[in-house]
C-alpha cells in the first residue's frame, strides 16, 4: 500500500509550511494526482485519517482530484482523454499515440 508513504510525505509537507507558516491549525488539504499513478483515493483517506490524529491537520478536510490522462494520437490527430490507461486511441485504434 504506497499510499500510507505518500502520506507519510504529504504530513511531513504539511508540519514544514506550517511551521514556516507559523499556522496552528489546518483545515483543509488539497491534493492532485494523474491517474497513471494508480492512487486509491479511499486509502489515502485513511493514511490521512490515521497519521494526521494527534497533529496539526487532525480533522482537516482532504480534497482529492484524480487528473485523467490525455493523450494524442498521430494517426487520427484526435486529442482524447481517459479516467483509464489503455495503450490504443478509443477513436480509430491506433497504437500511434502520445500520453
């Protein structure tokens, strides 16, 4: 589960803004990943829920956005994006693409 070391990253990002910040409380935390990475949303609420409780994001909202993957295919010049990696354009099936 790389999730719980991704937020284990995240709380140490967190506790260094805040402190430079001299913040005493967080409340919200917003959060971007592509889709390749493969993240589980679900489980990093729960790493979040887990390692934040007794610290300065304890309670804090977690906002997480999921960026689909756009790729171009040279064959048929259309621009389509996915929420799914799949190796061939949805529009004529060439493997000619770029992600």
């Amino acid at each position: 589960m790389h999730e719980m070391a991704i937020v284990q990253s995240i709380m140490e990002i967190i506790e260094q803004q805040a402190a430079m910040h001299n913040a005493r409380k967080i409340v919200k935390v917003s959060l971007e990943f592509g889709a390749l990475t493969g993240v589980m949303p679900e489980a990093l609420n729960f790493g979040f829920e887990v390692l934040s409780k007794g610290g300065i994001a304890e309670g804090a909202a977690l906002e997480i956005t999921i960026i689909p993957i756009k790729f171009y295919c040279f064959e048929c010049a259309k621009e389509v994006t996915l929420k799914e990696y799949q190796p061939f354009c949805p529009v004529c099936s060439s493997a000619s693409v770029k992600i």
